[in-house]
C-alpha cells in the first residue's frame, strides 16, 4: 500500500536496491539455508543502528554521514543485502540509506517501503525455490494482519506526524530496534 501510494516519490535508489541489494539478499540467503553461513549478526546490527540513531541528534555528524552514504551508496547497498540475506536485518540499514538521501518523509516512506517490498519478494522467491516449506496458511493471515495495522494505526500516525515528529520517530524506531537487538543476544 506505501509503495502504491507513493510510487510519484521514488527514485533513484529505486534502481540501485534493485541491481546491488537484490543479488546478494539472493546470495546471502542461500547461504544462510544451505548452512554454509551461521553466524550470529544481531550485535554488529544492534550496534550500527545505536551508533546510527545516536547521530541523527548531532547535525555536524549527520551530515558526514549522510554525505559519506550518498558517496557509496551502491557498496552500502550491497552490504545492506548481504545482511538482510544472512539475517533478515537488513531493513534499518535502508532506513538509515534513504534518511541520508531524502529530506522529506514522503520520499523517504515511499523508497524504504519500495526496498521493503524488494527485500521480501526476494526473500519468499528464494524460499519458495530452496524452502518451500516455510510457507503456510499463517502466512496470509499475517500479510492480512500488516496491511489491517497500516491502514488503521500506520497510515493515521504518518499523516498526523510533521517532518520532524516523523524524523524524531524514525530515530527512535533505530534506536529501539537496535537494543532490542543488543538485548537479545546479550542476554540470550
């Protein structure tokens, strides 16, 4: 529903999740289900999405990195693949891909959504060839479920939210996702 929705603010990042994060969310997954790859990357991702959210209060530093991701942003890309591929983790590394490039919070919604939506339909291709039987009938229910939350708290909270509120959520959003993640494989 984002990307529909938002399909007039997409743009060039379009293209290069395509042909740099794709390929090696591909590859990373059939890594990761012919058990050649199983390492844990919970605390390198919750620490890059701390460290992350954490800049985005410092202009000076936001800046740097919003520079230094515009520079290499197809590298960036690739490893957000790989990651997403390895651990299905990628997801705050595009967030933090397009808050760099974009400055309003259309565009910013409508590419992460965009790289979402590739991420996923890579993923359950790959599965469907190499794993098929990680699908079930929960998984509409689920997919019923998201786009049941999106239309009645997602879409509600965004159209209320001003630039900054929605800048200031997704900041929050890294942050907690982050220790989450830090959390989990601390005390697990």
């Amino acid at each position: 529903m984002q990307v529909l929705n938002g399909r007039n603010r997409l743009g060039e990042l379009r293209n290069h999740i395509i042909f740099y994060a794709v390929p090696l969310i591909v590859v990373g997954l059939a890594l990761v289900l012919s058990k050649i790859f199983a390492f844990d990357i919970k605390l390198f991702v919750g620490v890059a999405l701390v460290f992350t959210a954490m800049t985005r209060y410092n202009k000076k530093t936001q800046q740097a990195l919003a520079v230094f991701l515009q520079k290499h942003a197809k590298i960036y890309l690739m490893f957000t693949g790989l990651v997403h591929g390895l651990s299905n983790m990628g997801g705050g590394f595009l967030t933090i891909l397009a808050t760099a490039i974009y400055s309003d919070k259309e565009s910013m919604r409508a590419n992460i959504a965009f790289g979402y939506m590739l991420f996923a339909l890579s993923q359950i291709i790959v599965l469907l060839l190499l794993h098929r039987e990680a699908f079930g009938w929960h998984c509409f229910g689920l997919a019923a479920l998201a786009l049941l939350t999106y239309r009645t708290v997602g879409s509600l909270i965004y159209v209320k939210s001003s630039q900054s509120v929605y800048q200031h959520l997704i900041t929050m959003f890294m942050a907690a996702y982050g220790m989450v993640l830090i959390g989990q494989k601390i005390f697990n």
